[in-house]
C-alpha cells in the first residue's frame, strides 16, 4: 500500500528541467521575433498593396491563417527547443498527460460559471464607478470582418489558442518561474504575462483573473488536459455568441 501510493505521488510530481533563464529567453526571443514579423509584413504589403496590411477589421483569411500560424509555430518552438532539446524533459514534465474526464468536465463548468460572474461584475462596476463601456475586441473585430472564414476562426480560437497558450504560460513559463520563485509569485507572473500578450487594455484585470485560474487548475492537476479543456470552452462560447450577432 506504502508503495502504490509513493508510486502514484511520484506520478504526480513534473520533472522540470528547464528554468527561469530559459523562459525569459523565450519571452525575449518570441518578443523580437514576433515585432519584427509584424513590422516587416506591414511594409512589405504596404509597398505591394499600397494599404496597411495589419487591420483586423480588413484582414485576408489567407493573411491571418499564415500570422497566427506563424505565432503559433514560435511558440510551440522555443517550448520544444528548450524544454524538450535542450533540458532533456518529455511531453509528461510539461504537463501533456491524462487526467480524469469527469473531473475536468465538471471543475472546468465550475470555472466557467465563475469566470464569467467575475466579467460580468468587472463590466457593471466599470461601467457603473467609471462610465466606462467595454471596448469592441480584437476577436469582434475580426468577427465583423467577413473574410476570414468562420471555420477558421473556430479552429484557432477554440482548438490551436488554448492548446498552443495552455503548453507555453502554463507548460512551461509557470512550471519555470514555480522552480525558481514558488506557486504564488510563478501564478501571478504567468497569468501577468498571459494578460499582457493579449493586448486588450480594458479587459487586462479580468485575462489576470482567468490566467490566475487556469495556472491555479494546472497546479492542483498537474495536467494541461483541465486548464486546455476550460480555455477552449470558454473561447468557444464568445466566438459562438459573436459569430451568432451578439455583442459581448
């Protein structure tokens, strides 16, 4: 008995071998390269089209599938260069593994029924303190702008956002700055940083809230399966109101 369960304790223990160092290289790295794209794609269209390439509200499917794939590659890649090629660890460490179906089904209704109690109460007091009305977002934008596919907005905002961001703030850069600083400075610099890349001004405390909670669901888990399943749905259910005519 003493044996099966310091054998199931073992399981749930993630050898993390990368470190604080290889994460803020990461952060340095996606930073320069992703600025660089943008930049250097905008003057390129600029001079080929004679327009801004980079509007959401204008946008080619064409433009956005090859961006966001772009993104995402990076990501994964400096996730699987140092985690993975350079420090050794497996699929396991950073958090790819089982966790029980019901489980995640049910905490993951349960976080959604806060999250979006906690929106709700953040729009009414901005609203209510500030006079202040939320903002039309980068996803309202680019659901008004008919051009990109609904199909594909679908795929990327439910399916490759949660998976891709899921394995690099949660994965890797909470897993590091846990190794480095602990469970409470790693929770909120990781969902620090999630709020930040987002860049949405208005809804920056409510993106800390959720990266909090989904960083907090790995941490008891240690499994992305929770945190990856919880972000999808939630993503899956603004799209679904937006592409349905609704405004957040």
């Amino acid at each position: 008995m003493k044996e099966a369960n310091s054998t199931e304790k073992q399981n749930n223990v993630l050898n993390i071998k990368w470190n604080t160092f290889d994460a803020v290289i990461s952060l340095a790295f996606l930073t320069v390269a992703l600025v660089g794209i943008y930049f250097g794609s905008v003057k390129l269209f600029e001079v080929l089209d004679g327009e801004q390439f980079f509007n959401s509200s204008n946008i080619s499917n064409s433009s956005f599938t090859v961006l966001y794939g772009i993104q995402t590659v990076l990501m994964l890649g400096v996730v699987w260069f140092f985690a993975i090629f350079r420090r050794k660890s497996n699929l396991r460490d950073l958090g790819l593994r089982y966790y029980s179906i019901a489980k995640t089904i049910w905490y993951s209704f349960l976080s959604l029924l806060a999250i979006f109690f906690v929106s709700f109460l953040y729009m009414f007091l901005m609203n209510s303190l500030f006079g202040i009305e939320n903002p039309e977002s980068k996803i309202e934008i680019l659901v008004g702008n008919r051009s990109i596919s609904s199909n594909i907005l679908l795929v990327v905002v439910a399916v490759i956002a949660p998976f891709s961001e899921e394995v690099f703030f949660r994965g890797f850069l909470y897993s590091a700055f846990k190794k480095s600083w602990g469970v409470n400075v790693a929770l909120l610099l990781s969902s620090f940083l999630f709020a930040i890349v987002h860049l949405e001004l208005y809804s920056f405390i409510p993106l800390i809230i959720i990266g909090w909670l989904l960083a907090y669901l790995f941490e008891k888990t240690k499994s992305l399966l929770m945190p990856i399943f919880l972000h999808g749905v939630y993503n899956l259910i603004l799209i679904l109101i937006l592409l349905g005519g609704w405004k957040l």
